[in-house]
C-alpha cells in the first residue's frame, strides 16, 4: 500500500476529478466559499496549486499566478485537469525515496508534500462542489481525517506567513472530520450560495 500522503493525494484528485466534471454548463460563474473568486477562478487556482506545490521539484512553474486565476475555462475542463493532477502525482512520487523534497513551504519528504496538495485539492474540490450545488459529492469524511494532521501542520503556518486561509470558524455542534476541517481552514462547512 503506498503511503498515507501519496493515497491521500490520489483520493483528493479523484474527488476534485469528480466534482469538476459534474459542474454544469451553466455554473461555472457563481460565487463560491473564496468569496472573491467564481467557480472559474477557483478550478484555475487548484490547478495552478497542483503545478506550484511541485515546480520545485519539476523546474516547470504553473502558467500563472495561482492566487489570481483567470476567470475563464477550458471547453472541457476535466480533460484540463487529467494531466496535470497526474503530472503533479509523478513528481511527488519521484521523490519517495528521498529524504525530503524542495516545496514552496521549505523541504519536507514527498509524501508530507503529497498530503499538501491533496488538502489543498481537497478543500477546492468542496468549494467547486458546494458551490455548484453538489450536494452529494460532500468532501469524504475518510479523507478529511487523513488531511487532519498535514492541516495541523500547515494550515496556521500559511494563513500567518501568506494570509491565505480565512480565520479559523466554529466548527457546528457534532461536526465530523470533514466539518472540523473546513472550518479549521476557515470556511462554514454550512456555506450555500
């Protein structure tokens, strides 16, 4: 079985994957948890995070500012998506066996790496999902407790260093580990458009 961070991201890809090909045709304008950005910006953005958590260790940085996407989409989106997501899942992999990897956030091993850009897919997958009123594609419990510990690690580091997560929210009583994530990372795990 491969480790944690490296099935973590396969999951995390599979269910932004997932929630990009059920947006419909008509949605991909709406507002969304990233209060400034629309669906568009937000799929742009996760893409864009794939290839930036990774340039380190490819050379190749992603075609933009992944913290100002465009506001535009592919004709089809999801076949965008493919090879990027396995682009970014070779690189992490390249690095099993060292002892760490370079990353934006300094070096760490490649399955800590790993778990990065799965949160981070994870989380943009739910706000695509919720936004886009997919309401059965709820982010999966399974792997937001396996993201609870790279969050722990992360999620502060870059919301005190970059200011890139909302503050944290109050979790809705009963909260289950998706919910206890989401609000850690600063959105409301009850956000409708």
């Amino acid at each position: 079985m491969a480790p944690e961070g490296f099935k973590l991201l396969a999951e995390a890809h599979e269910y932004l994957l997932t929630v990009v090909r059920g947006v419909p045709d008509d949605a991909w304008e709406r507002r969304t948890p990233c209060t400034e950005w629309t669906v568009r910006q937000v799929f742009n953005h996760a893409l864009l995070d794939q290839q930036a958590l990774v340039m380190q260790i490819t050379g190749t940085p992603p075609a933009e500012d992944p913290f100002a996407p465009s506001d535009t989409v592919a004709d089809d989106p999801a076949a965008q998506l493919v090879p990027v997501l396995e682009a970014a899942a070779r690189a992490w992999e390249s690095g099993a066996d060292a002892d760490t990897v370079p990353t934006p956030m300094g070096p760490m091993p490649a399955r800590s790496g790993a778990a990065a850009a799965a949160l981070d897919a994870a989380l943009h997958a739910w706000d695509i999902a919720v936004a886009t009123g997919q309401d059965d594609l709820p982010l999966p419990e399974d792997v937001a407790e396996g993201l609870e510990g790279i969050a722990a690690q992360l999620v502060d580091f870059v919301r005190d260093s970059f200011g890139k997560y909302a503050p944290p929210v109050t979790p809705p009583p009963g909260a289950g580990h998706a919910d206890r994530l989401l609000a850690f990372s600063g959105r409301d795990p009850r956000w409708t458009p």
